[in-house]
C-alpha cells in the first residue's frame, strides 16, 4: 500500500474533488483516510473523473472527482457533519451586516 497526498478542494456529502501531483485510473477503487476537523475516518472511493488541471513548467497538477462508495454509517455521519458544519461558517462568512441608522 503506497500512501500519496491529495488536496481535497470540494468535498459533498457523496463525494469529493481531489488534486494531486499523479495520475488517477478511471473507475479505480482507492481507500481515502481523511482528517476531518479532530477526527479521522477512511473511505473507499471510486475515480468517476480525471484530469489535467494545471502545467507549471516540470509540474503536472491533475484534478479528479471521487464517488464515496458505500461508506460505512459511522463514517457517512462525520463526513455529513463535516460537509455540513463548513458550509455553515462559509454562509455566516458571508452574511453582511448592515446598520441602517442614518447618521447626518
């Protein structure tokens, strides 16, 4: 078992996009280990998508997108309120507020 890194640049409750600096194989099964805030679960996923996303010179970055395939229970509640607990701190990062006193 080789263990490589991938930035993780989306992630859903059903799947994720990853970036790496190799090569995913089309419909490969892959294990996942990913630390999400304090916890750290594994899940299997499949490539259901993969491509060139950057050249920079000698440096190839490839984007790919991950089908979590059957996750175990356990794991599907982390990675929901994971997904879920993020996109709660981007709305209220995107909130503005208004003071609406008019001052002369």
């Amino acid at each position: 078992m080789v263990f490589q890194p991938a930035g993780i640049r989306q992630m859903s409750h059903g799947g994720m996009q990853v970036e790496t600096s190799f090569p995913l194989q089309l419909d490969s099964l892959h294990d996942f280990r990913l630390t999400l805030g304090d916890r750290s679960v594994v899940v299997k996923g499949r490539i259901a998508h993969s491509r060139i996303s950057d050249v920079d010179q000698d440096i190839i970055t490839y984007r790919s997108g991950i089908e979590f395939i059957e996750p175990p229970e356990r794991v599907a509640t982390a990675i929901r309120y994971f997904v879920d607990e993020l996109a709660k701190q981007k709305a209220a990062l995107n909130t503005l507020s208004i003071d609406t006193d008019e001052k002369s």
